[in-house]
C-alpha cells in the first residue's frame, strides 16, 4: 500500500534512528510532532499495516522479527529456553511462545513469555544480527533451571543429545557451576550420563550437587524412583 509523503518520512526517519520499537513520544521528540498528530499518523500506518501494536502503547514495524521485538520490549533481556533450543536447531518442536530471559519481572505480553533471573544468573548470550540470544550452552542451563519453560525434561534430553557435537562441554560445566543451583547439575548430570558422557566429566559435576532431593521435572508429580547417585527424583 502507498503511503503518503508524511507518512513515508516517518517511516523513514523512525528506520533511520533504528526505532524498530517505538511509543507515540518517541515520534513527537525525533519529528516534533504533537501528540495528535503522532496518534493519527500511527493510526494511519497501522490501518496499512505497516506498523503493529506490541504491549500496552508499543508499536513495532510488521516485517521486524518477533525475538527482536520480545527482546527490546523487557530490557534487559535475551531468547532462551525452548525459543533458543528450536533456534539453534537442538529442539525440532517450534514453541506457541517465545521464551525471554529478562533481568526484570515483566508480565506475558501478546505471545511474549518473560522469564526473571536474577543478576547473577543473567549471562551467557550474544547478539546475532538485530536478535539477542543465549549462547547453545546457557540455552541448555536455563532449560535446566526452569525445564517447564523448554517443553520439560524429556524435551530438554533430547535437544541435549542433539547438541553434544556443537557445544562446548568445559562451558557447559562452568556456566552450570556459574549459576550456583544444584538441581541443574544433578539434571545435568543425569541426562549425560545416560548420554554416555566420561566419568571424568561425571565425576566433576557430582562434586557440586549437594544434598537432599530434587525433582527431575519440577512441573511434574512426586513419583517415580529415586536415583541415589544424582540425589533426583525421576519422575518423568
């Protein structure tokens, strides 16, 4: 559809400052617009589609990527969980929603899933392109951490074996150490060893896991059998 000479000056000059997210004051500072004029060109770009809304009083342009504008509308933030595991190709199953680790709480917006982690657990990602993403190994550490956010365990082993020949193990370990949570070690521990990962490896998470019992799959039932080796309970 053709747009008008206004129009296509604010979409220019919007694409030009790389406001691929944008409010209705964020076109009244970069074109001194006023706020009526703002809205109703707004209103005019959404009408032909060229432009979306995204959350309460965001817009975004249509063609704009949906980890790009999950991503820029929780800041700080990154792709990971499910969202990063189907990135990278591990996980053939594509999610309804796309999982964000956020440094911030912020409410599910549209199909946008935000999930908090605290400062020290925000690390591990990479901007590829306009996207910002867990690197394969956080991926993996936080599908650990929150495995009802990556499809649940049984999802996770499978993007894990997948991935084996692609990540760094001496990364894995040390960002499953970084994040100082024993359930993601034992987790980890056991999917590898059934993955037939080397006792050394083994040996070197199984110092870290503490004591008590956790759960296999949190978003599961207590039941099953315990797995002394791995203090787990096996539940899925």
């Amino acid at each position: 559809m053709q747009l008008s000479k206004l129009e296509n000056q604010v979409y220019e000059e919007l694409r030009k400052n790389n406001f691929l997210i944008f409010k209705i004051r964020d076109l009244c500072l970069l074109l001194n617009f006023s706020r009526i004029k703002a809205y109703n060109i707004i209103k005019s770009l959404k009408k032909k589609k060229i432009i979306k809304k995204n959350g309460k009083g965001f817009f975004s342009f249509n063609n704009v990527n949906d980890f790009v504008i999950a991503q820029r509308l929780s800041y700080p933030s990154y792709i990971s969980f499910w969202s990063a595991l189907n990135y990278y190709g591990f996980s053939d199953q594509t999610p309804r929603k796309i999982f964000v680790a956020s440094a911030k709480y912020t409410k599910e917006i549209n199909n946008f899933k935000y999930v908090f982690l605290s400062k020290k657990k925000f690390f591990g990602y990479k901007q590829i392109g306009e996207i910002v993403i867990a690197e394969k190994e956080k991926a993996i550490i936080d599908s650990l951490l929150f495995p009802k956010y990556s499809g649940g365990i049984k999802e996770i082993s499978k993007s894990i074996l997948a991935a084996l020949k692609e990540i760094n193990i001496k990364k894995l370990l040390d960002y499953g150490l970084k994040i100082n949570n024993k359930a993601v070690l034992r987790r980890m521990g056991f999917i590898l060893e059934n993955a037939g990962a080397s006792k050394n490896l083994l040996n070197k998470i199984k110092l870290h896991i503490g004591r008590g019992y956790e759960l296999l799959d949190p978003s599961l039932k207590r039941e099953g059998y315990i797995n002394k080796k791995w203090l787990l309970y096996i539940n899925c």
